[in-house]
C-alpha cells in the first residue's frame, strides 16, 4: 500500500493550496483517512479526518480547513483556505486500511508535503 500527498507550496498569508492523497495498492476497504501536520521542532498533530462521511477538525484550522474523500479513488483532498504563517508545517496524509478480508487494520502514511505560508 503506498499514499501518494501533493498540492503543498509557498503561498501568501490569506491564500488557499489544495491538498491531495491517493492510496493504491491491495487495498480491500479503508476505514478512516486524514492529514497531520508537523511543523519544526513540534510534535506532528491531527489537522482533519474523515470518517464514512463524519468529519472532525482541530480547533485552529475550522472554519478555515475542508476535508473531504473520493472513496472511489480512494482520495482525500484537504481544502486549506485564509491560509496563516503558523500553518506552515509539512503534511501527511494518514489512512487506516484492511489489505484484506481477516487481516488487521493498519495505519498508513504518506511522504509528506510542505505548506509554507509567508509573505
């Protein structure tokens, strides 16, 4: 299984970046998928997850942040708007995947993306 992230960028204080994740690979059914963000020097953190449809946010990205999935493709897209120079981390996108019927859930994660918010 492999997660590939892209959309990550410079952009302005106040400008918007379109994040993208794709999974393949033997994927038989994921449950949840989501985007972490670690920044220098800190811990990485839950920005957004997604879950059959129920979504859940940190408090300093709602409002601000949409997350959303293709469960076609399996993709998840993260829509950051009215983008902050504290946003500035690199972003990893997560997905807890079943390979197959009777095997375990496992998380899975991407190579990350950088988001660099300055002027």
């Amino acid at each position: 299984v492999q997660l590939q992230a892209s959309g990550g960028g410079l952009v302005q204080p106040g400008g918007s970046l379109r994040l993208s994740c794709a999974a393949s690979g033997s994927i038989f059914r994921i449950s949840s998928m989501g985007w972490y963000s670690q920044a220098p020097g800190k811990q990485r953190e839950l920005v957004a997850s997604i879950t059959s449809g129920t979504t859940t946010y940190a408090d300093s990205v709602k409002d601000r942040f949409t997350i959303s999935r293709d469960s076609a493709k399996n993709t998840v897209y993260l829509q950051m708007n009215s983008l902050k120079p504290e946003d500035t981390a690199v972003y990893y996108c997560n997905a807890r995947i079943l390979t197959r019927l009777g095997s375990r859930w496992d998380d899975y994660w991407g190579q990350g993306t950088l988001v660099t918010v300055s002027s």
